[in-house]
C-alpha cells in the first residue's frame, strides 16, 4: 500500500486555501479593506462601491485609549515594533500599551468576513458586528481586574458570564446597565463634590458664578424628584459644570449638559447620549444651566424640530416607558455568537473555547418582555400622501429649471476654477463663498423665487448653524422655509425623487443607491419602466435584475437627477455610471449618495414641508422602508387577498407567503381595516366576481345561504352592498367565518389558495 502524501496547505489549490481561516496570516488583507489592517482607521469599500469606516479609537474604561502604544495615547497603527522609537519624547510604557489586545480584536472583526464564517456579508451587518464586539471588549475592561483583557482579551469569559451578565445586563437595561453607567457618574460627581469642599478657591469661584449665573441657583420645585443630589449639592455641581466649560455654548442647546465630554473626563467612558436611560438622561438633565429648568429633556427620535419638551412630559413619558426588548436584539446576538463559535475553532488567543460560545442559551434574556418581531413602522397614510403631494408640487414647480440652474452654476464656477489654476490657487480656496450674492440672485430663474435661494452653499454649513440639535431641542431647520442655498434646493429635489418612486414603486434603499444611469426604460404605448437590481438575494449568491413599471412622475422626477448627475460627472470627469454618484454636500465636489445622505435629505424635506406634528408634538420622519410598506399596504388595501402574486411580483418576493407576513406586519393592530378586506373580498366571491377554491366551495354555499336568510332576500343583487359588508364584518369579528390564504409547495414550487373556515352551522342560530 502505497503511503498517504501529506499536502501541505501552501499546496492546496487556491480555492481550497480560500477557505481555511489563516489566523496566523501576520498581514491580512482583504479586496474589501481599503487600507493596512494595522490602521487605526479603517475604510470598508461596500457593495454599491461607497466607503465607510470603522474607528478603533475607543476609551476604555482604565482611562486608556484602545488605540494607545503606550507612547501616544492615540495612535495611528497597531503595528507592533520591536524596538519603537520615542514619540514626542514620551517614555514607553507597557502598561498603557494595548495593541496586543487591539490586534487580538481586530483579528476577530476582520476574519468574521472570512467566507468560511460569513458566506455572505453585508457591509451594514459586518458595522453591526463591529459595534456589539467593541460593546464586549468595553465590558471586558470595565472589569480588568477579572478577565485581564489586555493579555488575555476575552479567553476568561465563560458562557455564565456571558448568559447572565453580559447579554442579560445589555437586554435588559441598554449600555447604561451593562456598563454600570449611573453609579459611575453618580460616583464622579461625588468626588467633584468633595473637591469643592476641599479647595477654598475653587468654592469661592463656585461663589462667584452663584452670584453672577441666577439661572444656576435652586432647582424648579418639578424636577426635585429626579435630582441625583440635594438642592443645594446640585446649585454648587451646576456652576462647577459652568466653570469647567461642560455646557453648550450655541444655538437652541445653549445651556445644556454635553453629555459626551463629561463622561469622558470623569468616568474614561466614550458615551452618547442616545446611549443613556431615559431615567438616567432626566436625571441629568436637571443639572442643566437653564433659567427655564423646565426645558430639561432628552432625545427622542421623532423629535428633531419639537420645542424642548417639558418636565411633566418628560416625567410622564419616563412613567409609562416600559421598553420591551427587541426580537432583533436577540437574533442579531445569537447569530454573533454562533460565528463567534466557529472563530474560537480556528483561533489559539483571545477567544474561549468554542464549547462557551455554543453553550449560550439566553435564558435569562428569554425572561425580558419581548416586542415581537416584524416591528418596522408603515408611514401612517396621510404622513405619506402629505409628503407625496408636496414633493409632486416641488417636482413640477421647480424640478427642471432648478436643474438647468444649477447646471449653469457649475459650469460657470468650474470654468473659474480652471482659469485660477495655473495662478498656483489652492484648489480648497473656497471662492464660490466670495461670489456676489446680488449676481447670483439676478440670474435665478423666477419660477425659483419662492426657493428664495441667497447662496451656493448650504444654509447649514459649517458648525454654527447645524441642521438639527443633538439633544432634540428646538430648530434649527426651520430657518430654511426662510432661505436657503443651492445646495440646499438640490438636496430637497433629491429626496422628492426618493419621496416619489419609494410611495410609487416601493423600492428598497440598497435598490434606490445601486441605480445605473440607464436605469429608465420606455415602452411605446405602454409607460415608463425602471430597472434595478434587488436589494435582497434571491437564490444564494444571485441577485436579480428586475423591471417594473412606474408613473410617469416618478421617471420625471428620476431623470431630472440623473441629467443633473450627468452633468457634475463629466465636469467632474468620473467614471462611475451611478444614478446618484453626482452632487453632494459640497457644490464643488461630486460623489455618491450614501444611506445617511438619503435619511438626511429625508428628514430636511420633512421639515421643510412641515409634516404635521401628532399629539405628542413629534414629526414623522419618512424612511425608503416605510414608505415601500406603504406601497404594499395601498395597493392591498384596494385590491385585497387576490392579488398577493402581484404585490410580491412587484416588491420582488420570492413566495407569496413572504408576502403575506409583510402584509400582515404593516396591519399589525389595525384589526378593524383587516376585516374591511376580508370581507370585501367576500362581497365579491358571494356576488361571483372572483371563484372560490373547490375545497371552500360549501364554506362560500353555506355563507351564502346565510346572508340570503339574514337579509330576507332570495338574491344577493337585492342587498345593498354597504349592509351586506358591514354584516360579513360582523361575523368575521365574531370568530364565525375565517378567511386565511393556504401556501402550498410542491414539485411545481410554491402557490397559495384562500380558505374559507366556517364554523358549525350552530354558530347561526339566533
């Protein structure tokens, strides 16, 4: 026999190799890393060929920085060196230098990608894992003195750790919890307090400010309940803050806490405040420097030009919040921590055993209140017609000539540019800031005029005039009702295109960003058709191209950015054929629209057209999902249970039972509308306008026969159609009749059929 070669991997065929984890690899690099993995900075090229970064600057909470080479406490690589120079003349310290553990985690977020643990590997789920790993290492930190993370990292976790304390403490009560959060600040404080006590200088500038900042002294009687020390405590904290520089000096948040900096000099804790309870962000905001304390508040999603809301509200609304936890959370977790399993198997440092990682169960989780999943938001209907009706008018009103404008504009600036040029100019000269104003105004078009454009550049560049308060305070945007620059107008005519073809044609973001130029089609006698790839795989690797049709608005809207982009492209003589690889924030730049662009120019069109506000004082703010969901929902509404193929031939769902649980989500506690339909679609079998399966054939005789007798009536045609609905709606609710879509797979793939669930005939009896 003959002996077995032994092929070593260098060996092995490069397909092969591909797919062994090299944990040793002393330089990894990927197609998809666009810089040197020891970079502190990362840049990520995603699948639509933008770029987004990962920062591996993180203070962890022994004071030190992540990125620390124990000389600089933040530095640019993590290469290690044997013998590294001096930097800025600092002496080397190893305790303060944590780039084995950086290296350690950086391994384990850049092999996560590896084909043989993530087959398929979104950009945005690949960012999600890198914010839930560094959430980990943060927590291993908090307790160096158990896991000793910066020789070991996370091999002294193990899976009681991790079910009962990591994951539970994150489940149940967010970063404030698992980090220990409030007694960390509250702890701060306290120390703050006793060196007030213990400098007679600074207790007399404390003194001093008390006399001059009237706003700093006693407490409004409202918020004595949320107070973390007593009244005269929070006085001295107050002007302590105000001394030490730790209020906002501009705009709407003048006067309020920056959270940010303050837990990072007291508690080493890089936090925002979006991270904090709400209880917690209360508490804090008592110590706010306002003469009006009333206005403490904390952020809120829907919230970004809402008056700073006030201390009964707030109260009432920590009161009644029970957040329940989120089904997503814990997919998401779970699906981590099985690759996280598979990594420990191909790793020898930094991880535990992979027996730790496929030994959580979360229990202890599984005991929290869960929101159930399919939680995503519809549009209601008039938010969407409201903000549909306006960007049609925008579109119409001011879509072509603001293009040609704009076009003219640029040439014009650009022809500038090129003339300077050969003067030795710096290009970041910002001359387009230096134009006239009064010659830029004679040359809008009148039609423009309510634009009321008086610049190139956006109203809101620069840092003194943001586009929205960070901590949801009053607004800022509203200034530009009043005026605004070019930019501006674009951004605005960007998002009534996005506004239009996601409430017409339900298009996914990822679908909207991967748009070519080309991607308008026409057919004579027929319409305008839009092609596009989809968003979502639909067998394994292959993503399909796909052709729908679309209103003739929608392809207006979508070709006035394109001719737009056109235009920035060839001046800007760039390669790519993107729909919207064109404007950006800067009129002198072109480049390519990215997912947060896309919610920004959302949210300023929002506020522009002023969506009104609900009962709560909150503004909705449009998403490309919503508004997909309220295609889906529209056109069920109208159309009913009969034409599930054709909503999910549309939204490009492979199963009609797909498309019904998208269905149902966006009905998810409107009961009532559900039962309009179903019983509408009744009307309508009862009538023989649509045929009923065989096997509710006696299911439909039986109804049928029910409603003639009710009715009195020997004919369906002699019952008026209102009452006859009404009391189809009725014996729905009652549990009577049923009507439920039946999926079916088989060998000639999958299909549906409506049944008609009738219960026994007893159930009639009056």
């Amino acid at each position: 026999m003959n002996a077995e070669k032994i092929i070593g991997v260098d060996e092995l065929p490069s397909f092969l190799r591909a797919l062994r984890v090299n944990w040793d690899d002393p330089h990894p690099s990927a197609p998809w890393l666009l810089n040197d993995f020891f970079d502190n900075v990362w840049e990520l090229r995603t699948n639509d060929g933008a770029c987004v970064r990962m920062n591996w600057h993180r203070m962890m909470a022994t004071g030190v920085c992540l990125t620390s080479n124990g000389y600089e406490s933040r530095s640019a690589s993590s290469l290690l060196t044997t013998s590294p120079a001096k930097v800025s003349g600092n002496p080397y310290q190893a305790e303060l230098d944590y780039r084995h553990a950086l290296n350690r985690v950086k391994r384990i977020v850049f092999f996560y990608r590896h084909p043989r643990i993530s087959r398929r590997c979104g950009t945005t789920h690949y960012c999600q894992f890198f914010q839930w790993i560094m959430t980990l290492t943060e927590w291993v930190f908090l307790h160096s003195e158990r896991f000793k993370p910066q020789l070991h990292l996370f091999e002294n976790i193990d899976t009681t750790d991790l079910d009962h304390e990591f994951l539970f403490k994150w489940a149940s009560g967010g970063k404030t919890e698992l980090l220990d959060l409030e007694s960390r600040i509250e702890k701060a404080l306290i120390n703050v307090l006793a060196s007030i006590e213990g400098d007679p200088e600074l207790a007399e500038q404390i003194d001093s400010s008390l006399a001059d900042l009237p706003g700093l002294t006693l407490p409004d009687h409202r918020v004595s309940e949320w107070l973390m020390f007593p009244p005269a405590q929070t006085t001295r904290l107050r002007a302590w803050l105000e001394l030490k520089g730790y209020f906002r000096a501009n705009g709407a948040s003048r006067g309020r806490l920056a959270i940010q900096p303050l837990f990072r000099d007291l508690i080493n804790q890089d936090v925002k405040a979006d991270h904090l309870s709400p209880p917690l962000l209360l508490r804090l905001g008592t110590l706010n420097q306002a003469d009006a304390p009333q206005q403490a508040g904390f952020t809120s999603r829907h919230s970004r030009e809402k008056p700073s809301i006030n201390i009964e509200q707030v109260d009432q609304g920590v009161r009644d919040q029970t957040p329940p936890l989120r089904m997503e959370f814990v997919d998401m977790s779970r699906l981590h921590i099985r690759k996280l399993s598979l990594l420990s198997a191909n790793c020898d440092a930094g991880l535990p055993p992979s027996t730790v990682w496929s030994q959580v169960t979360f229990a202890p989780t599984l005991t929290l209140d869960l929101e159930p999943k399919g939680s995503t938001p519809t549009a209601p209907p008039e938010v969407a017609l409201h903000c549909l009706g306006h960007a049609i008018r925008f579109v119409l009103s001011y879509g072509d000539d603001l293009v040609d404008y704009a076009i003219k504009v640029k040439n014009r600036l650009h022809a500038e540019q090129v003339r300077r040029a050969p003067l030795g100019i710096s290009r970041h000269v910002s001359y387009l800031d230096k134009l006239p104003t009064l010659s830029l105004r004679s040359d809008i078009p009148t039609s423009l005029a309510p634009l009321r454009i008086d610049r190139i550049h956006s109203i809101f560049r620069g840092k003194s005039t943001p586009i929205f308060s960070n901590d949801g305070g009053k607004p800022i945007a509203g200034t530009i009702r009043e005026h605004m620059g070019l930019v501006d107008a674009l951004h605005l005519l960007e998002a009534c295109m996005f506004v239009i073809v996601g409430t017409t044609a339900a298009r996914r973001q990822i679908e909207l960003r991967k748009l070519e130029d080309d991607c308008l089609a026409k057919i004579v006698g027929t319409g305008w058709y839009l092609k596009f790839g989809l968003g979502k795989d639909i067998l394994g690797n292959a993503q399909g191209q796909l052709t729908r049709c679309i209103p003739n608005l929608a392809a207006t809207a979508v070709g006035q950015i394109r001719r737009l982009n056109r235009a920035w492209r060839s001046l800007h003589q760039a390669a790519s054929k993107k729909l919207l690889y064109g404007v950006t924030g800067n009129f002198d730049a072109c480049g390519n629209t990215t997912g947060m662009q896309i919610n920004q120019r959302l949210d300023l069109f929002c506020d522009y057209i002023e969506v009104p506000l609900d009962e709560n004082g909150h503004r909705w703010y449009l998403r490309t999902h919503e508004m997909r969901r309220f295609w889906a929902y529209s056109f069920f509404y109208k159309f009913g249970l009969g034409e599930l193929h054709t909503i999910g031939w549309f939204l490009g769902h492979r199963e009609s039972e797909q498309t019904w649980a998208y269905i149902r989500e966006s009905f998810d506690g409107r009961d009532n509308e559900m039962r309009q339909i179903k019983a509408a679609y009744a009307s309508s079998i009862l009538g023989g306008r649509h045929l009923a399966h065989d096997e509710s054939g006696q299911a439909v005789t039986k109804i049928r026969e029910v409603v003639l007798k009710h009715f009195g009536c020997s004919q369906l045609t002699l019952i008026d159609s209102g009452d006859l609905q009404a009391y189809l709606e009725n014996i729905l609710e009652d549990g009577i009749l049923e009507i439920e879509p039946k999926f079916i797979r088989d060998v000639n793939g999958a299909d549906y059929e409506i049944m008609w669930i009738v219960r026994p005939k007893d159930a009639f009896n009056d």
